[in-house]
C-alpha cells in the first residue's frame, strides 16, 4: 500500500488530540484510511441517548475527493437511507479538499439535530416526516431506542 | 477550535509550499490548489477557492505566486555555520518554512528542529537555541546551483555529513555515509533521517 500522505497522518493526530464533543473517529489498526466512527444522538433531537455506529474511508485521491461515509446503525432519519447512505452536499457536489474528517462528522450530527425532509434520501421517511410530523419523530424515538441503544 | 496557522495550507496541512493567494486573499500550495477539482466536468479553466468557492481561472494562476519573478524558476536553500567549518543545509521541511518568512519579510522566526527552538534573525543572518542566544551561527541563502560552486563548503543536512566526494544539496545522498564526529551536529544531530526529522518537525508546528 503506498504511503499513507502527511495530510491524513497530521488530521488523525488533531482528531486524538482535540476530539470533537460527542464525536469518537478511530482508524482502523491494519488501515489507516479507514475510520470506526460513533456519533452520539444530539440533545433534544429524536435520536438522543443513541448511539450511532459509521464507518468512514478516505478514499485514493482524498482530500481532492470526498470520503465516503456511512452509518452502520439503523437509523429512521429523512436524509438517511436503509443502506445507511446519507444525503449531505458536502460529501458529493460540494465538496472541498479543505473541508476535513472533522468537519464532515460536525455536518452528519448537526443533520441529526436538523432533518431535511424536502432534500430527502429515505423517500418514505421523508413523506411521513412531512405529512406527520409528530408520528415520524415517534418512529425515530423508537428506533434510536431499538437499534442504537441496546447493542453498543 | 485550534487557532489558525497563516503558514500552512488548508488543503496538504503543511507549510506552504510555493503560496498563491487567490484574488479572495485565500493562500494555498500552488500545486494544491492546481489539482482541485473544478465545479464541473465540462468547464476546466475555472475552478472554485476551497475555503469560500470564489471562482478563480486556473490560468491565472501562476501570476498569483507569491515569489518574485526572478526567483520564479529557481530554488533557494537555506545554510547553518558549522560549529569548526562549513556549512550545514537546513533539512526540507525548515527550508521551506524558512523561505515562506524570508517571502513574507519577517525580521525574525522561532523555528523547532527535532525539540529544540532555533530563532532564525534574517536582519543579522544569524540563528541561535531560544535557550541560548550565545551560541550563535551564521545563516546564509543561496540558489541551489551556486552551492556547487566552491563557494562555500556544504557538509550536509540537518547535521548529517555527506560524501566528501559528491557534496551536492540532494537529500538522496545523504544516505551513503554519516560520520560519527558529533562537534558540531548539535542542531539536529539526534540521528534522525531527514523525514523523521521532518515528522518532529511537522509535530512540533502545531504547538505554536
Ligand atoms: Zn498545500
Ligand atoms: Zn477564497
């Protein structure tokens, strides 16, 4: 495997120096480009308490392209799909090489905190969530309580 | 947040590397910010600033280097007296961040090679520990080719001696042989290769 480039040495140093609150990113131990990623559930969103597993890989020409991320936890959010896929700008069109690890995971809790039904991913999620608002935050709840607080 | 290092590049983390500053005042690595990716497939010519998205030309760009226009196509090194003789060359990483004060106009800088802070004064041409300015050695910038021409004697990098037999500026050489004689390595003489130096170095950076 080539040399793992000064870039992403110098950002998995700041990640475990100054780790971002509610945020925990580990690279793997035998690929340094792959990330164990949890996310804890913000504050007085659907998905507090929970616990939220991803996985995050930097892919060959990172940081001129995106890293791809998903979650591995099951999640009923409008922007996240059954796969775990997540709808977020920044991880396809506008993405920028000076954009980070950090930032990106800072952008995925703050989607959690803010759902965006009408840029949804997760079609179903996203009609219920706009159609009825309370009884999609109810499935959330009940998720989060479900698939991201039992097994972790 | 960690405070903002106005030397290094937002896109590689590292000292910059032959700056440009953008029309939106943005300084990148030229060859950085050469290699974004344009908004579009279709349009190569015009690509956005990584920090704002401000639309640049990309053949715009090499009028925005930030080196004078006869320096453009050479390449500078920085040396450090020797404690008998000679002179060492600073090794990649501080001649680069030598050079971007140097460009920048700065009178002086604290610069950290393996632990140990060096002031480097470019009034005086001089450097010293920050612990102690007595012990002071003289400084000098010269384009690479000039090195090899008697002016001076270079011993090596970062207190590593190379061949008497092929003194040249590559790092590469630097390898072949090393001699033990410690009297005047004690700037960087720790045994360290030139990227592991660097590596200290780049750690170091973040503790300004
Ligand atoms: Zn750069
Ligand atoms: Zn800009």
């Amino acid at each position: 495997m080539a040399a793992l480039p000064r870039r992403i040495i110098k950002e998995t140093q700041r990640l475990m120096q100054e780790p971002v609150p509610g945020i925990s990113a580990v690279p793997d131990e035998s690929n340094a480009r792959y990330f164990h990623v949890i996310v804890t559930g913000p504050e007085d969103s659907p998905f507090e308490g929970g616990l939220f597993k991803l996985e995050l890989f930097l892919p060959e020409d990172y940081p001129m392209s995106a890293p791809k991320v998903r979650f591995i936890t099951k999640i009923y959010h409008p922007n996240i799909d059954r796969l775990g896929r997540i709808c977020l700008d920044i991880l396809k069109d506008k993405w920028s090489p000076a954009l980070q690890i950090r930032t990106v995971l800072l952008s995925i809790q703050a989607l959690l905190s803010a759902p965006n039904p009408d840029d949804p991913l997760a079609n179903d999620v996203a009609e219920l969530w706009k159609v009825n608002e309370a009884e999609a935050i109810r499935n959330a709840k009940e998720w989060t309580q479900r698939y991201a607080m039992e097994d972790n | 947040m960690e405070e903002e290092n106005l030397s290094e590049c937002p896109i590689c983390l590292q000292p910059l590397l032959y700056p440009v500053k953008l029309p939106c005042n943005h300084r990148f690595c030229f060859l950085c910010i050469k290699g974004i990716r344009g908004p579009t497939q279709t349009n190569q010519t015009t690509k956005t600033c990584a920090m704002c998205r401000q639309p640049f030309s990309i053949e715009l760009l090499e009028q925005n280097l930030e080196m004078n226009l006869d320096s453009k196509n050479k390449v500078f090194k920085w040396f450090y007296e020797g404690k008998t003789s000679g002179y060492w060359a600073f090794d990649e990483r501080s001649n680069l961040e030598l050079e971007n004060a140097f460009h920048d106009k700065k009178d002086k800088i604290v610069i950290s090679i393996a632990g140990f802070s060096y002031c480097i004064d470019f009034v005086r041409l001089i450097q010293y520990p920050i612990n102690h300015p007595e012990r002071v050695r003289k400084i000098k910038r010269c384009e690479e080719l000039n090195t090899e021409n008697g002016d001076f004697k270079i011993k090596g990098i970062a207190g590593l001696r190379v061949s008497e037999r092929t003194t040249t500026t590559q790092p590469s050489s630097t390898s072949s042989s090393s001699s033990n004689t410690n009297d005047d390595n004690e700037a960087s003489g720790t045994g360290l290769t030139d990227q592991e130096l660097s590596q200290v170095f780049s750690e170091s950076l973040q503790l300004k």
